[in-house]
C-alpha cells in the first residue's frame, strides 16, 4: 500500500489511513509507503498509533518520507522533532520485530536525528534485513552517536544490505569508526553510492576488513566524484577487499 505523489498529503488523509490500520481493515498488509505530512503533527501521531497496533504486525516493508523543506525554520524543526519521536515510538514497538526492510527518506535535519535513532536503537529491528538511509542528518557531531550505536549487530544482528545516501566523508567516517568500537552487522552489501568516500573512507573499510569485522561484506558500492571518477587507489583498494565492488556513476 501506498500513497501516490505528491508526497505531501494533508494530516487528515494520513489520520484515516491509521485509523483503518488500527481496525484491522488492512489484515495482510506487508508494503507500506507513506510521507509524513508537512502541516502540524496531526496524522503522524495517528500513523505511529497505527504502527503499534497489533494489526501491523503483517508488515515487512516500510517506506517514511520527509516532505519538510530543505531550508527550514526553527517551527519546521521543532514539528519534525515531535514527528520522529512518534515514528521513534512505532520502531520501538513489538509489532514491528517482524520488519525486514525499512527507508527513511530526509530531510532530517541533524538536531532530530537522536529522536529518530531511539527507535532504531530500541532493538526491536532484529528482525531487519535491509535499511536506507538518505539525508538523515548523519554527521561528525554528537547527535549521530545513538545512530551508531544502532548500527551493530547487538541491534540488527539479521541486516544484511546498507545504504547510507548523502553522507559527508566525515560522518561515514564516524560510521565506520565505531564498528572498531562494536561488532557491526553481518553486512553483505555496503551502498555508498550518494556518499562521499575518499582515500580515508576506504582506509577505514580496508581496516575493518583485515581485522575481521565485516567477514561477509562482498559488495561495496561507490560514487564517482565531481569529475566522474573515483580515485585509482581508493578504488583499486577497494576492488582488492571487496570483488564486487561497483561504481555508480552520478545519477544512476
């Protein structure tokens, strides 16, 4: 099930469709698609009430989108904020142990992201398979430690594809640091293909590939740079880590 565009549909239509989870009305969902509304908090605490009902407990695969604007004001934030505590709820709830593939699309903006990563790091994503995150405020500061945290076998010992989309190399970094720190997931496909990786960036993951700690990581995915290349040896490093490693090249 899913809502078409545009993505930015009123509360009132994203109040129904929980309402309709909550009353069973949808008994074999297992696709669900849907934006977080743009205009007051209404309908996402609906949908987060819809998401832990038992009736959701069918569900396999969950798309959530930001339809916040790229340049926000302090009141945008501050809704969103109160958005991804709701959605925080939903992921922490046992209903959702059966989930096998979740995307969060952004904007989430930095400040709002530990309110997100609480429900990743509920641990009631063990059952999680595949996990897309683009642009959700993942960088070199503080409020991506929990995100990190959730990103470890502890939390999703079953995620075997990762996508971490328009990242900064400092913040992939952060990523990649803390699997030295804690076991990561059992990975077997890395996409980076929006992200930033750099001579540092493949260092790191050659490092966690000589010291054991992603023994089933075969393919890796990068983006080319500005010029539509990636560097040689960053990419000859990586090729003689991970055989499948692929290069994407700018929108692909």
């Amino acid at each position: 099930m899913y809502v078409r565009e545009p993505w930015a549909p009123h509360a009132s239509a994203v109040r129904a469709m929980a309402k309709c989870m909550m009353k069973g009305k949808f008994p074999a969902l297992h696709s669900l698609q849907i934006p977080i509304p743009n205009r007051g908090q209404g309908g996402m605490q609906e949908l987060a009430h819809g998401l832990c009902s038992p009736h959701a407990q069918s569900l396999r695969s969950l798309f959530i989108k930001s339809s916040i604007t790229l340049n926000p004001n302090l009141e945008m934030v501050m809704r969103q904020r109160a958005q991804m505590a709701a959605l925080a709820a939903a992921l922490s709830s046992e209903q959702m142990g059966g989930l096998h593939k979740l995307t969060v699309r952004g904007p989430i903006f930095f400040p709002n992201l530990p309110a997100l990563s609480v429900g990743f790091n509920s641990g009631r994503l063990r059952s999680l398979r595949s996990l897309t995150l683009i642009n959700v405020g993942i960088g070199d500061h503080a409020e991506t430690d929990i995100l990190c945290e959730a990103l470890s076998a502890e939390k999703m010992p079953e995620l075997r594809f990762l996508s971490l989309r328009q990242v900064s190399k400092q913040a992939l970094q952060k990523v990649l640091g803390s699997w030295i720190e804690r076991p990561p997931p059992p990975l077997e496909t890395l996409d980076l293909a929006r992200s930033t990786v750099d001579d540092e960036g493949a260092a790191a993951l050659a490092s966690l590939c000589r010291m054991g700690r992603v023994p089933f990581l075969r393919d890796v995915r990068v983006g080319s740079n500005k010029n539509g290349l990636i560097d040689s040896n960053v990419w000859e490093m990586l090729k003689a880590l991970f055989p499948n490693t692929i290069q994407i090249q700018s929108g692909d």
